[in-house]
C-alpha cells in the first residue's frame, strides 16, 4: 500500500523535490526514494491540490517482485564471485590472465578465451568466478548502483614495492563494502621480493596476517611463473566456505549485468551474473530499462550453453537494447511483463533524472535532520599539487565543530576521473577541484548523478563556499 516519493510525484506530474517539500510542511520527513504509506500519499496529494484515486490495477513491478520473491526453492552452495583490486602495474591484469589462461578448457570458438568482464573456473575444491575488470572504478560504479555482486576482493600486492596508495584505496573500498580480503603477495619470483615487508606494511592499515594472530588470509605467488596460484585458489575456497554463500539454484533466474556493448553483427550483447535461479535460453526478461528474450547464451569460452545458474557469468543476446552495467535483470514469464516493466521504468528514469539533482541535497539534509546526528559535509577534493591537497584538507578539516563534520572522503593529486566521481555519487559528496577539471566520463557521472561539482584557483575562495553551503544550505554556522 505505500509508495514511493518519486512514483507521486510521476502520478501527479510534479518534481520530487516539490512533493517533499510538500511532506516536510506536513511535518512528515521523507526523501524521493522512501516510501510513504497511503493516508499519507493522500493527504500531500490534496496538499498539492489533486484529487486522489486509489489505483487498483496492479502495478507491473511489484508482479515482477512477486516472481523475484516467488522463487523459495532449497538454498544450495554457490561458488563464491571474486574481484582482483590493487595499485597499478602490481599484476592484477597477469593474475587474472594466468588463471584463465591455465584453468579454462577452452571451447569451440578456436580455442581462445573470450574477454566477456567475468569467467568462472573449476578447482579441485570447487567452482570460482571471476570478475574480469581489474582495477577500483568497476568496483566503485557498480556500487554507487546499489549492486553488490563482489564476495571475496584479492588484494595484488607487488612484493619488490609493497603498498602503495591504490592498495590503500583497495583497501578501504573493501572495508566499505564488507566484503572480505585475501593478500596476493605477487612477484615472488623476483630477487628483490619482500613479502615480509608487505606484510608489516600491511599491518599499519590493520590487514594482519593469519600468522600474525590476524584473520586476513595472504599468499606469496607468481603471476607470471604461476607458482602459489593454486594456494591462492585454494585460499578463495576457504573464505568461501566460511561466508556460507547460498542461493537458490532452479526456478527463474535474477542477477546483475557486468558488461554490455552493441555488437554490429549480434545487436545488443550483456554479460550476467546470475545471483539466483536459473537463466535457460528462451526465458523472458527485463534487464534495466530494456527487455527482451533469451536468443542465445554463451560461455566465456564462446561455447552456446543452455543455461546457467548461480554466481555463473553467460553473455545474453536478444534484449532491446544495451543495458547498464551495475543493471539487474529479472526473468518472468511472458513478454508482455517484461515490455511493461522496462517500460515504466524507462519513464520513471527520465522523471528521475530532472528530479535527482534538485532532490539530493534536500534530501541528504532531511535524512539527517531525522537520525538526529551531527551533520555531515562530505566532500572529494582533487588538486594539481599534493600541497594544495594537503592545504585543503587542513583548513577543510578544521571547520568541523559539534553540528557539522567536514568529512573527505576522497583527496589526491590529478583530474576529477570517473572513480572521484563514481565515490562522491556513493556517498552523495560535493566535488571540488582545484586547478584540475574533471575528464568526460566523470562530466558524465555528475550529471546522471545529479552531484554538485565546483572549481577553484584560490584556496580561500574553497573555505569560504564550504562555509556557504554548510550555512545556506545545512542552516548551520561554521
Ligand atoms: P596491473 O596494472 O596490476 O594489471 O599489472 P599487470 O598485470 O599489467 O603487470 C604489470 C607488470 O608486471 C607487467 O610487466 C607484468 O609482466 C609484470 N608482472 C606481473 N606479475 C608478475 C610476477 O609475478 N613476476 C614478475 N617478474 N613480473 C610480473
């Protein structure tokens, strides 16, 4: 019976920045992406000055729900979904070409393994996969979606250079996500190979090794002689099996779209996960905003395959278009569902889109106007020089006090790239950069995500609109 601030505000044709203004004069906190009960939809649509009808057609998502929620059959294993993080050039690229390389048996497509974004492989202990992306911005978009598809992150440590600053950032990303590590001390074959200086250094980041009294499982290997890679594997097993993963593996199937691409001669072309039930060639789903048939699945062999079923990646051909990484997809049972579905979604993003941006300060500051805490400022800094950084920090830091926390959540050297901002749409962070602009994917970001991102040349000038925001817009005093 409830609904959803921005599904009003589409019925009634109004911005969803109006509609909670509305519900904040009624004294009714709610942001356009909470729900709020029908008594409630009523009075603010009256406040508003419409008259409300209840719907009683049943709305096309909540049947695609009830498909999702309808599949209760036994909870089984399922392999555990592996991404390989670490600071550039450490050897994450040769770890996951080394496993492919040497555990896939390769299908009918001439014997080459196809780059698909995911690949499962078959150990004595079991069945791994896989996310083929390398590197924290996959990792980073898929979360600042909503999509959490990662169970165990390899951390590649370079034992000739130990832990740099994107092994930091690795870590912290992990953290944040909780999602369990395993340390790959790589390029042991080297002579000037330290792994007990990368474990110590690791310690200082609170990663302590289970041979320090820790919990972090770490392997020395070699991703270019390949020794260890099979402790490695076997280490993957281990904390899988202590994470208990589980899913239902028959009925209609419902996972995650890793990567997509139109392909000239196929036409649109997803490679999924599937995270519960079974995909089958033939079954109808919506994926994102597009919909479609199953025409094809192929594995990352390039074999056709008939279905696939938990934690398993297939590419998919015969959708509408080409989804979103980061997308879920559904399977239901006939196409007229799907085409619904995708849809009103369709319109539902439009509508979202001219909303978000006026909405995602309000509603940040009502969020936390309701929990009652201190607020909180989040910000990503990028600068030219590290002592602008620094500076920045310092002086940002320092505005803090006991209403308002000035919280950095990211800062570095460079141009605002599409990781700064796929972080600040996690954490809904204003951007600044400092004598740097942000590069084309990261404009992108900004703008689907609706984020507040400013430039500066002078330091002062940041100081004195941060103090701005917090003041004008938080109706604090800092
Ligand atoms: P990425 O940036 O983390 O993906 O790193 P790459 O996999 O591209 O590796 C960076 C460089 O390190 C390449 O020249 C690799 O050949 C080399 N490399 C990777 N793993 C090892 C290893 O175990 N031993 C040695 N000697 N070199 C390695």
């Amino acid at each position: 019976d409830a609904i959803t601030v921005a599904d009003l505000a589409q019925k009634l044709a109004l911005k969803g920045g109006d509609v909670v203004k509305a519900l904040f004069k009624m004294g009714v906190m709610a942001t356009i992406t909470q729900s709020i009960d029908h008594d409630t939809a009523v009075l603010v649509t009256e406040e508003l000055g419409h008259t409300a009808v209840r719907e009683t057609a049943n709305d096309a998502e909540s049947e695609l729900l009830a498909h999702v929620e309808d599949v209760q059959g036994e909870q089984s294993q399922r392999p555990p979904v592996v991404t390989i993080m670490g600071h550039v050039d450490h050897g994450k690229t040769s770890l996951l070409d080394y496993i492919r390389r040497t555990r896939i048996a390769t299908g009918e497509a001439g014997g080459i393994t196809q780059h698909i974004g995911a690949y499962h492989v078959e150990t004595p202990k079991g069945v791994i996969s896989f996310l083929d992306t390398p590197g924290h911005a996959a990792f980073t978009s898929m979360r600042a979606r909503g999509a959490k598809i990662t169970d165990i992150v390899v951390l590649v440590v370079a034992a000739d250079d130990g832990v740099m600053p994107q092994t930091v950032e690795a870590i912290q990303h992990a953290r944040s996500a909780k999602v369990p590590l395993i340390v790959a001390i790589n390029k042991i074959d080297k002579s000037e190979a330290d792994p007990s200086r990368v474990k110590n250094e690791l310690l200082t980041h609170e990663v302590v090794s289970e041979e320090f009294g820790g919990d972090t499982q770490m392997v020395e290997l070699s991703a270019k002689t390949g020794l260890g890679v099979d402790d490695l594997l076997d280490a993957i097993s281990l904390q899988a099996e202590v994470l208990e993963l589980k899913a239902v593996a028959e009925g209609r199937a419902s996972g995650t779209v890793i990567e997509s691409s139109l392909d000239k001669g196929r036409g649109p072309v997803a490679t999924v996960l599937v995270q519960q039930g079974q995909l089958n060639k033939g079954d109808f789903l919506v994926c994102g905003v597009e919909y479609g048939r199953v025409r094809a699945l192929f594995d990352e062999t390039g074999s056709q395959v008939q279905s696939a079923g938990p934690s398993i990646p297939v590419q998919v051909l015969g959708l509408s278009g080409v989804p979103d990484a980061g997308d879920d997809f559904v399977v239901v049972d006939d196409e007229r569902l799907a085409k619904e579905v995708a849809q009103q979604r369709e319109a539902k993003r439009r509508e979202l889109r001219l909303v978000q941006a006026a909405g995602n300060r309000m509603e940040d500051i009502m969020a936390q106007m309701g929990g009652g805490q201190q607020l909180e400022l989040p910000l990503v800094i990028k600068a030219d020089v590290q002592g602008s950084v620094e500076a920045l920090r310092q002086a940002l830091t320092a505005l803090s006090n006991d209403e308002i926390r000035v919280n950095i959540i990211r800062s570095g050297v460079g141009g605002i790239t599409e990781s700064d901002a796929n972080a600040a749409a996690t954490s809904k962070a204003t951007i600044i950069g400092f004598n740097v602009r942000a590069d084309a994917s990261a404009r992108k970001v900004v703008e689907t995500c609706g984020l507040d991102l400013r430039y500066f040349s002078i330091i002062y000038d940041v100081i004195d609109q941060v103090k701005q925001v917090a003041s004008g817009i938080l109706g604090v005093e800092i």
